[in-house]
C-alpha cells in the first residue's frame, strides 16, 4: 500500500516552530523572483537556473489573479503548472504569492473586470471622493471574488501537487495596508469606522491583556477598566490603524480559510515595515502586519500562521527581534539583496530559528551590470581570495546550510545555538555550549564587502560546530568561573549530505577558530583549565 505523507505543516519541535515537508523539517534557502518574472515560462527558465546556481532549494513566486481567472470564473491554471513543472526539474519547492485584490497597498494584479466595474467594486479613497488604484477593503463583493478564485487555485493545487509537494507554503496577498491617509474614507468605510468594535477583538484584547503591544493603545486595558464603543472611543489615537488592520486582517482571514478549505498548507501574510521611527500609518501601510499590530492581526486572522517581515531597513536583527518577541516563528520572504545577505540568513537561521530566508530579486544576484538594491554592482569576475563576491558567499553559504540541514536543526530546536551577523567592529560575547565565546571580526565594517556571519552549534557542553565566515572564536570560562579554555580537538573539514567529513586536525600554528572570508566549517572540543 503507499504510504501517506502529510501535507506540509508547520510544526513545534522543542524551542522552534519547523516547516515540515515530506516527513522531515526543512529550512528554506530561498530567493523572491522579481513581480513579472512568474508571468512567462520562458522568462522563468533562466530564473530556475540561476536559483540552482545560488544554490536556492525555494523560490518566491508571484501568482496573479489577473493571470489565473481573466475572465470571471473562467480559470487558468496552465501557468502554475508551467511553474510545479520547471521547479520539480530543479528540485527546487515553491512558495506563490498570492498577488489578489492587494499588491503593495494598490489593486495593480486584480482582474480586468475588476478594474473596470468600479461601481460592484469601489475604490479607496484617502480623501472623500477621490478614487486611488486599490478596491476599498471594505468590499464584500471583492473580498467573496477574491476568495473563489483563491480557493479555486488552493483546490487545483491539491490535485496537481498534494503527492510533490513541490509547494510547500503560500503568501496570501502583499504588503497589504492603506498609503496616503491613516484610514479610507469611501462610504463604506465610513459607515464602518462609527460601528461598533467587534466584540470579537474586545475579547481578543481582554484576553491577552498582559501581552499586549504598548503602541495599541488601549492603556483602558492596563487600568483594568470596561471600554466599548466606536473605534476612536476605544483605541483613541491609535484608533484610524487598528481600525484597517481588523478590517485588512478580516479580508485576508476570508482568503486564506477559503484556500485552506481546499488545500490546508501553511499560510503568511506579509508587511511592509515602518521605515523609521516615528514614521505615521499612512505613510507606511496603514493596518498592515506591522510588527505593533500582530496582536489585531492574531485576534482577526487565524487562519494565518504567521507574520512574515519584508525586511529592506538597516535595522536587520531589530526587525528579527521585534517578530519573534511574541512567539510569531520567523520567515523573511524578502530581504535587501545585498553584500550582506549570506550573512543574514545565517544570523536568522542559527539565532532566531528562521523558516526561511530569500532575497528580493535572487535572479539579479551577482549579475554583471546589474546594481545590487544597495547599490552595488557585480564585477566582472566574481570576486578574489581576499574578498569573495556576494554572489559567490550566498551560494557557498546556501549549499553549506543545505548540507548541514538536519544539525542545525536539532540544535536550534534545542536552543543550542546562536547567530553571528557583524554590525560593529568590537568583539561580541555569546553564552553557548557551558562556554562564553568571544567573537572577533577579522576586518572591519566596509562597504567593499560582506560583513562577517555565522552559526554557531552546541550539540553537547563543551562541543561546538562553527560555520560562516571573517571572525575568530575565543573561547573563555562560563561567567563566574577564572581560569583559560583550551581545545581538546579542533578540525577543519565540511559537510556532504548531512554528514560530518572531517579534513585537517588543526593543531601547532593552526591552533586558533578563525575563519577565512568564503564560508567554512570548523569543529571544536574545548575544555577548562582549572
Ligand atoms: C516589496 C514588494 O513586496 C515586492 O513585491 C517588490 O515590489 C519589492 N518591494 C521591490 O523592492
């Protein structure tokens, strides 16, 4: 009799939420494909290419409802199976993004006759009267529409990929949220914003009352006192957000349950962050998943797994911190491609557990003339010995994190293990192992090249795997304890396949963890001196 495989899921081992594909947990060593690319199977051959010369196992891939329904309930899925087709070729997974009523705030992706039946489909507007490109979110009409054709696509998806599982997780729509005023003033809107708060979110919010993210609001809360009424009444100036991100969470919960219904994979929802401090809603997407919102968008949306940050601000292990703080299990669905993105995915997968990492554009990446989205262009030759090539780290990097997959996992699970992402040029102490470990960089900060990463694994005290690249490890006693810490054994070597070969036993003037600027791997046993 075959055997039955459960469809992806995400699942709790330990400290860690892991994807689960075909029985075993996997980590997503991705890139997001550019918005056009998915429209032509031509165009995405090259695509497929390049992500298994970056050494990718997933890729990002934008699925437009345009494409899929272009005339009202008349489907075509013959894109998406071009897609599952040229992915299964490369054993390279997929995750589509579901490009539906909202993409970055606006309704470029909908349907022709969506677009142009402006009266069953009303506009946003961010002053009274005056339509923008996106259908209001207050539209039933659209929301149902939108729906069908998402669990139309969730349905065929089953048949065509349930035995593959060449998908193994979906987006739901894109950096939803409302530009150009705090809060949409079509009629509809209107007339919802002096209704009532739903009682469902009062109860959320009562509920979690001690959890709750400060910048909601709600100090009622706090001062153990009965607020109900209208938006502005309960929320008072944070009141025109909370209000669109019930009500962008709601329409996404619709979506996504409607797809689930079909076919349950894991689904996300992913913001467009506030890009500064003190940035207003309005000029960043206004109830969108933005990290001081999650607790309205967990109260609306449970059909949605997690939230996903798209991460193009400097502040990298900020975002990672502020996502994780409440449990949320980290995915960065795109990152800045840029100098330091090997080492990003190694901070995100050994210090925040990360489910996957990709980079915007990953076709782009070290292509001759093309400027990185920092600005920086590919040379002619990948790189030298002194400073490898982006392009070049991020695939040795893909590939040595592919190889040592099933370790990274056991430790991380088990929270043995930390993440090295260089910001500064001083040394920085990390606790691991029964060990202080004290990272040193080996060059400092410049725009020239690829700041420092790494993971470092404990599988047992006094037991360490390193990998990454441009620092030392010195190891010293644990805190409270004097004495040096010497090596038992150190070994250079790699992993092939999830297997430990060692190479070299470093020893005499190789005595000392450091690792060169192209990624490697070291194992160490170290032990007090007493
Ligand atoms: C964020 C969006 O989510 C992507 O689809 C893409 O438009 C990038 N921005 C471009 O930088």
């Amino acid at each position: 009799m075959a055997q039955v495989v459960a469809h992806p899921s995400l699942t709790r081992i330990g400290a860690s939420t892991h994807l689960i594909v075909q029985d075993k947990p996997m980590l997503l060593l991705a890139g997001e494909v550019h918005n056009s690319a998915s429209s032509s199977l031509a165009h995405m051959e090259n695509v497929f290419d390049r992500a298994r010369e970056l050494n990718c196992n997933a890729l990002f891939v934008p699925v437009s409802w345009e494409l899929i329904e272009p005339e009202e309930s008349h489907y075509d899925f013959s894109l998406l199976d071009g897609l599952l087709e040229g992915a299964r070729k490369r054993t390279l997974r997929l995750i589509p993004l579901w490009f539906g009523t909202f993409k970055n705030t606006w309704s470029s992706y909908v349907p022709g006759w969506v677009k142009l039946d402006q009266s069953r489909f009303p506009r946003q507007q961010a002053s009274r009267g005056v339509n923008t490109g996106a259908v209001t979110v207050f539209c039933d009409e659209v929301r149902r529409c939108d729906a069908l054709a998402f669990a139309s696509m969730m349905h065929h998806l089953r048949k065509a990929d349930a035995v593959h599982q060449t998908v193994v997780m979906v987006q739901v729509e894109n950096e939803v949220g409302m530009l150009g005023a705090s809060r949409d003033h079509c009629d509809l809107a209107e007339q919802a914003f002096t209704s009532h708060v739903p009682a469902d979110l009062m109860l959320y919010l009562q509920e979690h009352a001690n959890t709750l993210r400060p910048e909601l609001g709600v100090p009622w809360q706090r001062a153990g006192r009965e607020v109900s009424g209208c938006w502005s009444h309960v929320f008072g100036s944070a009141a025109d957000e909370v209000f669109m991100a019930w009500h962008y969470a709601r329409f996404v919960q619709t979506v996504a349950a409607a797809g689930q219904a079909e076919y349950a994979l894991p689904m996300y929802a992913n913001p467009w962050l506030v890009q500064y401090q003190g940035e207003e809603p309005g000029r960043y997407p206004s109830g969108g998943p933005v990290a001081h919102m999650i607790d309205v968008w967990r109260a609306a949306a449970p059909a949605i797994a997690l939230l996903a940050p798209d991460i193009y601000v400097d502040d990298f292990k900020g975002v990672c911190a502020d996502y994780t703080r409440s449990g949320n299990p980290l995915l960065i669905p795109e990152a800045r491609r840029d100098k330091a993105m090997a080492a990003k995915a190694l901070y995100a997968f050994g210090q925040h557990a990360a489910i996957a990492f990709s980079p915007f554009g990953i076709e782009s990446v070290g292509l001759k003339g093309v400027p990185d989205i920092d600005g920086v262009v590919a040379a002619a030759s990948l790189g030298n010995e002194s400073s490898p090539h982006p392009a070049e780290v991020l695939a040795q990097t893909y590939q040595m994190i592919q190889d040592m997959m099933t370790d990274i996992v056991s430790c991380v699970s088990a929270s043995r293990s930390v993440g090295i992402l260089q910001t500064g040029n001083s040394a920085e102490i990390h606790e691991l192992g029964g060990y202080r470990l004290q990272i040193e960089y080996s060059q400092p900060l410049d725009a020239t090249r690829s700041p420092a990463g790494g993971i470092v694994l404990s599988p047992a005290d006094g037991e360490f795997i390193v990998a990454g690249f441009g620092f030392a490890i010195r190891f010293l006693p644990p805190s409270g304890c004097s004495g040096n810490v010497d090596f038992l054994k150190l070994w250079e070597g790699a992993y092939h396949k999830g297997n430990w070969i060692p190479g070299r036993r470093l020893n005499g003037d190789e005595y000392h963890l450091r690792l060169a600027p192209s990624p490697s791997v070291r194992r160490a046993t170290v032990y007090l001196l007493k």
